[in-house]
C-alpha cells in the first residue's frame, strides 16, 4: 500500500517581541537660588551731645553802635532742622545742641533790614559769628492793590539817573524797606506780574 505523504509542519511565525521604551531620564531641574532678603536699614544713632555743634554772637545797630535786643535769629537746616531765638539785652544769643550740616540763619528786627547768613557746622563745633550788624530802615514802602490788599511780591526798585541803586521785595503785608540810603533824590519803580507797574 502506497506510504501516506508527510507535510512539514509549518515554522511557528516569530512572535514580535517589544522591547520595553525606557523610561526617560528625568533631567534635574535648575534649583533657583534663595532670593536675599534686605535686612531692614537701621536709622543711624542720633549724635551725642559732645557731636552736637552750636552758634553764637553778638547783634548790634549801625546807627549808634548799641547792641540791639528781641532780635528774632531763626536757624534752617538742610536736614529740615529749625530752631529760633532771642537776643537778650546785651544783644547776644547763643543756639546750641545742632547736628552737623549746611544752616541758613535769618536774623530779624521790625524797623531793620534782615541779614542772612549761610554756614557749614561740623560736629562739635562752636562757631562765633561775632558782631551782626543790623542796618536801619530809612525808606517804607507800602504797595497794595485798588482795593486796599496788601500785594506780595512786588519788586520795588529804587533809582537814581536811569540806575537801578537797591531792589527789594514786599512781603506778605505788602512791606519792603530801605536801608544805607544817602539823603538824595529818588525814583520808586514798582512791578509786580498781573498788575501795571507803578
């Protein structure tokens, strides 16, 4: 009897095998370095009184010489700084216990021209400003408006053959006044911005 016919059996098919993705390595992210945090500024010590510098002198008239008493000295600092004082009957003041720093100091008596000084202090200086003289007014001036207020201000010239001698400025009563003015013929120019001048 004829022998049965063999047939290979079929190779099994190779079975894809999936290889595993890795997963990513994760990258470090960049650390932020902490932020400095500003310690609060401390105000600086206030100065000592051996630091502290302090004015003095002596205010006197330039009409008869004699020291000149209730004149109202006011000390302005940079540093918002203000301090005032008399002089007493002898005509001396004294301002003490100032910080260090750039002072304007205004020296004031009705009847008289104000005088300004400005000066540098240093710590712990005592600075003599000796003799102040204070001139005389000899010339007031009174500007106000056609309804009687006071102008504040206004420049007032004085002059003499077409030159302007001395120029001063009202203040808030309308005031200006004139001192070291020889006995002369003047001229008074009065202008102030929004008004025709005089």
């Amino acid at each position: 009897s004829p022998e049965p016919t063999v047939f290979p059996s079929p190779l099994p098919s190779p079975t894809a095998t999936s290889t595993p993705t890795p997963p990513p390595t994760p990258v470090p992210s960049p650390v932020s370095s902490p932020t400095p945090v500003a310690s609060p500024t401390l105000p600086p010590p206030p100065p000592t009184p051996e630091e502290l510098a302090a004015i003095y002198g002596k205010v006197m008239s330039d009409l008869t010489g004699d020291p000149l008493r209730h004149v109202l000295i006011t000390v302005s600092g940079e540093n918002g700084l203000k301090s005032e004082t008399e002089t007493d009957k002898e005509g001396e003041f004294e301002v003490t216990g100032i910080p260090a720093g750039e002072y304007k100091i205004n020296f004031y008596l009705n009847g008289y021209e104000r005088k300004y000084l400005s000066l540098y202090l240093k710590n712990g200086e005592e600075k003599d400003l000796g003799e102040i003289i204070l001139y005389k007014i000899v010339l007031t001036v009174h500007v106000y408006d056609e309804t009687d207020t006071p102008i504040k201000g206004a420049s007032v010239r004085l002059r003499k053959s077409g030159k302007t001698i001395k120029e001063e400025e009202t203040d808030s009563s309308g005031f200006a006044g004139f001192s070291q003015v020889k006995p002369d013929f003047y001229w008074l120019k009065v202008k102030k911005r929004g008004f025709n001048p005089a």
